[in-house]
C-alpha cells in the first residue's frame, strides 16, 4: 500500500498550511495514521496519531495546540491542519500507517 502524503510547501512564520495523506483502496478508519516529521542529519520524529476506529488522538508536545489531525473517511484521508507555523516545523513530512505502510513525504519549509 503507498500512501499519498501532499500540501506542503514554502510559508512564513505564523501561517497556516494543511497536509493531506490519502490511503488508497483502504479503509482509512480501519487504520491508526500517523504525521511524522525529518529533518537531514536527524532521526525521523513523530508527530501525531489518529488512532483507527475511536478516532482517538495524540500529538508531539512540540506541536501541542499548534496542530490538528483529522480524518475524512469519506475520502479514505488523513489530514494535518497545521497552524502557528514556525521555522522549526520545517522538515520533510511523512504519514505512515501503524502497520507500516509509508508515504513518500513532503517537504514543508517555513520561512523566519
């Protein structure tokens, strides 16, 4: 299964931009969906989970308050609505099921 991950691109400081992961072919609900996050010369980090089924989530206190997972069963996608952004959100993001399935990432820079 390849996971689609897209919506990144270049902000500033302060905005807002939203990512959007689609699993194709699948259920989304019957998957926990996680936002996970790289920086080069780091350790992949994450960053959120939907938990399948419940719907229950949990984030990186990094981005406590800042972010917002969600899903749309209806679309099969998992979504990352990304407000307050700040230059150190920037990294490649990636959206992964439990099982281990993976996108193929989007990069996400933010400007100071």
């Amino acid at each position: 299964v390849q996971l689609q991950a897209s919506g990144g691109g270049l902000v500033q400081a302060g905005d807002s931009l939203r990512l959007s992961c689609t699993v194709p072919g699948r259920t989304v609900r019957s998957y926990s969906v996680g936002w996970f996050r790289q920086v080069p010369g780091r350790e992949r980090e994450f960053v959120a989970v939907i938990r399948e089924n419940s719907g229950s989530t949990r984030y990186a206190d990094s981005v406590k308050g800042r972010f917002t997972i969600s899903r749309d069963n209806a679309k099969n996608t998992v979504s990352l609505q990304m407000a307050t952004l700040k230059p150190e959100d920037t990294a490649v993001y990636y959206c992964a099921t439990a099982s281990g399935y993976w996108g193929q990432g989007t990069q996400v820079t933010v400007s100071s």
